[in-house]
C-alpha cells in the first residue's frame, strides 16, 4: 500500500528558490536604498546649485568665484545624475530578477499544488477500491455462511 501522507518530491527545490527569491529581495531592497541616496544626493546638489545662482549684484572677483563655483557643482551634477542613472539601471535589473524568482516559486507552488490534488485523487481511488474489496469479501463471507 502506498503512503497516505503527501511528500512532494521537489520541495527541497522549492525551499532553494524561495530562499533565491528572498536573496534577491534583500538585493532589491538594498538597490532601492542606493538609489534614493542618491537622489538624495543629486537633489542636495541642484539646491545649492540653485542657490549659488540666485545672487545680487556682485564685483568682478565674487562674480568669477561664484561662476567658477557653479561650474564645479554643474559638474557634480552631472556626474552625481550618471551616478543615479547608472544605480537606476542596476536596480531594474535586480528587479527582473526578482519577478523571475517569485514566478519562479509561484510555478513550483502550483505544481505542488496540482501534485497534492493527484496524490489526494490516489488516495480516493485507493479508499474506493478497499471499501469494494472490503463489501465483495462480506457478500463472499455471507455466501460461503449461507452453504
């Protein structure tokens, strides 16, 4: 007789991509974080950026310091955007893999699913041909009592 109790067979897989997929999460979770400190940052720049440029009237030598001054922090922008584009890029990335990891589960989750309705339609099949067996001896045991 076989064994009532479901095992699927492939939960050791199922276990190893659940915990990718949480692997992953973690990964995407820590991009995020990258990503908005950089934002952060990028942000930080454009208002002092904006601030340097709101000035009054000013003499030669503060107008050349200034000036300089806004080319060095147009230049950390710039660079900082690359930075936040590049980060961004990244954490798409990590994203599709997520998605791939959890569809990846979601696939595994369903076959375990489907395998414990099959092993449930055994058992029914099982408990219907020993309920047959069980009244085919009782009818053998009620004709062998009657001779």
């Amino acid at each position: 007789m076989t064994a009532r109790r479901f095992r699927y067979g492939l939960e050791a897989i199922l276990a190893t991509r659940r915990w990718e997929a949480d692997a992953v999460q973690r990964e995407l979770g820590d991009a995020n974080l990258a990503l908005a400190r950089q934002q952060e940052e990028v942000d930080a720049l454009r208002r002092q950026l904006a601030h340097t440029a709101s000035a009054a009237a000013l003499g030669a030598s503060e107008f050349a310091n200034r000036r300089r001054h806004l080319l060095a922090t147009a230049a950390d922008v710039t660079v900082s955007q690359g930075r936040l584009r590049g980060l961004e890029r990244d954490r798409d990335a990590v994203a599709e893999r997520a998605v791939a990891a959890a569809g990846a589960v979601k696939a595994f989750e369903k076959d375990r699913r489907a395998a414990r309705l099959r092993h449930g339609a055994a058992l029914d099949v099982l408990a219907a041909k020993d309920a047959d067996d069980h009244w085919l001896m009782h009818k053998a045991r009620e004709r062998n009592d009657g001779n």
